[in-house]
C-alpha cells in the first residue's frame, strides 16, 4: 500500500514536546486524498530523547521501554492520532527494535537479560548507544507484552523492525548452553504478533518483506547505495515485486520523477514516500509543508488513486518485451490491467476502460494504449 514516512525525530520532539501531533493531525485528510493508505512515524517512547539526564548519548532509537513518554502526551496522543487515522481509513505504523538504549533501566533491573559477544561485550551492533536483549529470556516476553499492551492502548495498527537483521535475527545468544541465534525466538513472537492483529515490516529483506529503508542510491551521494540508475538501465523493476523500496535524497531534494513512480507502481513496487509536516520552528506552521513526492506530490498522488483502482485485479504479472507496459492477469488467469509507459500499439481482442477517464475502447486486433494511462479490461 503507499505509505508516508512521517520523518518524527528528536528536533521535532524537543522543540514541540506534546504539540508535535497538531501538524501531522492536521496533514492526514492531505494524505488520503493523495492516495496514501499506510502512515509511518517513530514512537514517542520512554528514551534517551525524553531523558534530561545530562551527558547521555543517544536519539529516538535508544529506547527504555516500549512506552509511551508522557513528556511528549503519552498514550493519549498516539491513541488520538491512531483514531484520527482510522476514522479516514489510515493505517498508523510505529517503530520498534530488538535494542534498548544502554542507559536503559532494564539492564540494571535484569543483567541476565542483555545479550552479549562471545568475548562478553554487549552486542552493540557498532552502535554503541544500545544494546540488544536475549529475545530467548524474559526480555523477550517482557518486550512482547509490552507491544500488545501498546495495540491494546491506542490501537496501533502496525509494526516496523528496526535493524532486523544485524540487531535481531543475526544475533548470537553465546551465554545460553547451545548458543544458538535468535531468529527463531523473534518469528515466533512475530507470528503471536500477527495473530494479535498486527501488520509487519521489516528493515532489510525478509519474509516480511522489503520495508522502507534506503536502499537506493545515486550516484552524487557521498555514501554510496544501490545504485537507482541501475535498476532503470536494467529496467528490472519486476524484481521488486510485493516490496517498497526506498530512496535516499533528503540532502538534494527530490530524484524520483512521476514516471518513475508510475512505473513501479506497475510492477506492485510501492516506495514509502517521505514527508515533514511540522515545517520551520515557528510552530504551528503546516501548510503543506513537505508533502510526500514534495513538488510532485500530486503527480504522485494522481498514480496512487490509479494503483488503488488497480490493484483489486492484479493478481499475477506479465513483463513484456520493449517494456513499454506491464500486463497483468486477474484471480482466473485472465488479462485485466495494462500499465502503459510510452505510447504503443498492442495485440488485443475485446474492450479496455481507462481508469482515470471512465473512456471504453473496442479493439479488434490492435489496441493503441498511451503513456501514464491504466486500463482496466472488461472480461
């Protein structure tokens, strides 16, 4: 589903306290009609951020537990923004990790509990700020009743898995008698999760997925990602199929074109937008400030609304030579969705409608179908 990635930090928080909800409250109705379906912020959690301990190092990612900080509303604020979602048909998505700041109370309540190196250090992961917990000791059930706990109270529709990999499943518990990784420990609370009601996405490629993590790159960035350039050279968007790639431009603006959302959309490749409504400090001061797609926002939301019609009908994909559109086929193998990149003539029996226009066309033989247009086909 298209996603914003509301960017939810420690400026915003320390310079808003619990005020930080007004604007992104305000900015979901903008969201919808744009065609987003999933929202995605960090959570207000108990951490380094809402600690005035001085001295302390760390950001939002260092949490103390999985609660809600009062310094920045508590519950009541999440639980707000969860019902404001829903009621507009949004899903609201929060982080969570397998780490805990290293200044977390937890480790000295239960040392037992912190999973170690096999030369004794904390696994750290390089980060140095946190530290990971034995998913296979109480840690791992304290941690999993406080995320229910978290649904139970404002509703939360989903989860997103911080550093699943090198922080989670690749982990190591060297203290147990068979020292064994810890991936089976987090599937299983994954499954409980899931039955309890929660959609997941993890940060890397899992079962779960591809989650909003940037994975992609360009070639003037000074740290290097997979290359975008590469994937359009290759034009091999098909191999990204059921994930939501992501994109790194934060320092240079937008890089991604309307057609090149387009074209992902096609191939069910939905990129998790990013977006920053609270605007200059001078707070309150959305006034779209920041939407997702920024100058092609509405480009981009006109290919959600086409995506959202779409989607119900495309079932199974068919790439097709020249690339200049993808084909898909519906529930009983039947074609019934044309994403068209450039314009071109096609071999084609029967009647297609243009989603966006209502217009039907009849061909006998040869269809012409034009760039940027979705077709449904009546079967």
């Amino acid at each position: 589903m298209p996603e914003v990635h509301v960017h939810l930090w420690d400026p915003e928080l320390k310079t808003f306290g619990p005020r930080w909800i007004e604007p992104l409250y305000d900015a979901l109705p903008e969201y919808r009609r744009l065609g987003y379906k999933d929202i995605f912020t960090h959570g207000v959690w108990e951490s380094v951020t809402s600690d005035d301990t001085p001295g302390i190092e760390g950001n939002i990612c260092g949490p103390y537990a999985f609660r809600y900080s009062e310094k920045f509303g508590g519950a009541a604020v999440m639980k707000r923004l969860a019902d404001r979602a829903h009621e507009l048909g949004l899903a609201l998505f929060q982080w969570f990790g397998f780490q805990f700041a290293k200044y977390a109370p937890v480790w000295k309540e239960h040392p037992d509990w912190l999973l170690r190196e096999a030369n004794g250090d904390p696994w750290d992961g390089a980060y140095q700020i946190l530290w990971c917990g034995r998913m296979r000791s109480g840690f791992g059930a304290q941690m999993l009743e406080q995320i229910k706990k978290v649904r139970d109270q404002v509703g939360l529709d989903g989860i997103f898995w911080d550093s699943y990999h090198n922080l989670g499943l690749t982990c190591v518990d060297w203290q147990a008698p068979d020292k064994a990784p810890q991936a089976d420990a987090i599937w299983r609370m994954q499954t409980e999760l899931q039955r309890y009601g929660y959609r997941q996405r993890c940060e890397a490629t899992t079962v779960f997925g591809v989650s909003n993590v940037q994975i992609y790159g360009f070639s003037t960035d000074k740290f290097r990602r997979r290359l975008w350039a590469d994937t359009v050279r290759n034009d091999d968007a098909f191999v990204l199929f059921d994930t939501s790639p992501a994109f790194y431009w934060e320092s240079e603006g937008m890089k991604l074109t309307a057609e090149d959302y387009f074209w992902l959309l096609a191939h069910r490749a939905v990129p998790g937008m990013d977006a920053v409504p609270w605007g200059p400090p001078d707070f309150p001061s959305y006034r779209k400030q920041c939407l997702p797609g920024g100058p092609l926002a509405e480009e981009f939301g006109r290919s959600n609304r086409l995506y959202g019609a779409a989607l119900p009908h495309m079932h199974r994909l068919r790439v097709t030579e020249g690339g200049k559109y993808t084909l898909w086929l519906d529930g009983k193998d039947r074609p019934s969705v044309i994403w068209a990149f450039r314009d071109t003539t096609i071999g084609f029996h029967g009647v297609v409608s243009e989603i966006e226009s209502g217009k039907e066309v009849a061909a006998a033989g040869r269809l012409k179908i034009l760039a940027g247009q979705v077709y449904l086909v009546k079967n």
